[in-house]
C-alpha cells in the first residue's frame, strides 16, 4: 500500500537473517519448457533489503531494492522456469537455483541485469540496487503532471509539485493528508529506461506496459495527482497517489 512507500524506504531495518526478501508468487517448482521467465528470485540480504515491489513476480521485471549502508556483497539467486534457460547476471552465466556472483557495491545507485533466454527468446529483469536512502540518493514526491516529452533519446516529465501536510505524527498514521499548491511550478526530470507506470485512481491502480501507455492514458483524462519516486534526479516509478498494490 502507498502509505509505506515512504516508511519502507527511509527507514532501514538494521538486522540480518538469510529468509528470502522477495517471494516466489506461487510460481516455484514449476517448469515450462522454452519459458524466458524467472519462477522465483532472491537475494543474501533479504531483513536489511527493502523492495519494491516487495513481492516477485515473473511478470514483473523492473524492481527497486535498498540495503543497509554497510551492506557490500549482495547476490542473487534467480530460479528459471525452463531449467535449460541460460541466465546471466550483469553478462556472467549463472545456473538456475545457484547465487550470482558478489555485487560490488558503492554509494551510488547502480542497476542489476538478470537475463533469461531460451532459443533466440530473452526477459530482462532489472533490479535497480542502492545502500542507505537519503535526500540525495532517495527521494518521493507528490503533484501534478504538466507535461511528458521525449528529448533527444529520453523521456522527460514536467511535473508540478506539491508541500504535503499529513495529519498524523507520522506517515504510517493513516495516509491522511492536505497539500499547498500556491501555483504552477515546473519540475523537470529524465525518465528511467525501466520506470514503472502506474495509471487510473487509488481504488484501481493499472500498471502501464510502457510510457506510451501511460501517456496516452495521461492525455486523454489529464493530470492526475501522482506520487513520484526517484534515483538521485531521475525518475524510476510514477503511480496514482494513495494507490495500493
């Protein structure tokens, strides 16, 4: 639900165990030949690892993941659907079931490849990786659309942003909450390859397959209020304000 994707991620849970972050969705244990999807997909840091979406599914291929900042040696372990299917994370071969090789972590937001192909078939999972959130690295607004547009080769959102007030101590309180929008400002930000897209109203959030998707949903029923969630100053999800899913 919308009202822990701010507490998800800016606050860390700072303990360790090895219990899978990121479950199977029922898919686990089966197999289809010729499938280029992932029937499950986890990782070594799963209580110090916030996801989102924080459920897999093999249908899902774009993923945020934040870790504690101390964390250094995270992996993966992805599980095929076709146990022929050769898998690659960031370009290195991995076999099905077995962790990836170590990700070198930084403090810079970085994003993970996971491929899965089959015959001359392929899916591309990607997870965008990042230790501890800040204002710098993390950051989540609210407001208004004005304008999508491509620039050169990428796709940019002119957004006017709003001051949300909540009307609880906290955000988990009850997702109530009042805005200042004095007037029309212009927030200009570049679009994530993989952003996610979600479109419609809280009560019936429909994620978009890509941005031309959602903007034609965009230019036939105007501004919706969004929530807009960012990588240092680029744009990785857009979604109804208050949606849950």
């Amino acid at each position: 639900m919308i009202r822990r994707i701010l507490s998800l991620m800016m606050v860390l849970i700072l303990c360790a165990c090895c219990v899978p972050a990121m479950a199977d969705d029922g898919y686990a244990g089966q197999s289809y030949s010729g499938s280029t999807l992932l029937s499950s997909l986890t990782h070594n840091c799963p209580n110090t690892g916030i996801m989102l979406p924080s459920a897999f599914s093999p249908y899902q291929t774009t993923y945020l993941l934040t870790v504690a900042d101390w964390v250094s040696r995270p992996t993966f372990t992805p599980v095929a659907m076709d146990p022929n299917a050769i898998i690659t994370v960031n370009g290195r071969q991995v076999r099905s079931g077995t962790a990836s090789q170590v990700i070198e972590m930084s403090d810079k937001p970085q994003a993970v490849t996971i491929q899965v192909q089959s015959g001359s078939a392929s899916t591309t999972y990607t997870i965008y990786l990042q230790r501890r959130p800040s204002e710098k690295r993390t950051r989540v607004s609210a407001g208004f659309i004005n304008d999508i547009y491509l620039k050169s080769t990428t796709w940019r959102i002119d957004a006017d942003l709003v001051t949300l007030s909540y009307l609880g101590d906290d955000y988990e309180s009850g997702n109530r909450s009042t805005y200042k929008n004095g007037g029309v400002d212009h927030y200009d930000y570049a679009v994530a390859p993989n952003c996610i897209f979600y479109y419609g109203t809280k009560q019936n959030p429909i994620r978009a397959n890509n941005i031309n998707e959602f903007m034609s949903y965009y230019q036939s029923y105007g501004s919706n209020f969004y929530t807009i969630i960012y990588i240092e100053s680029e744009i990785v999800a857009v979604l109804p304000y208050g949606a849950d899913y």
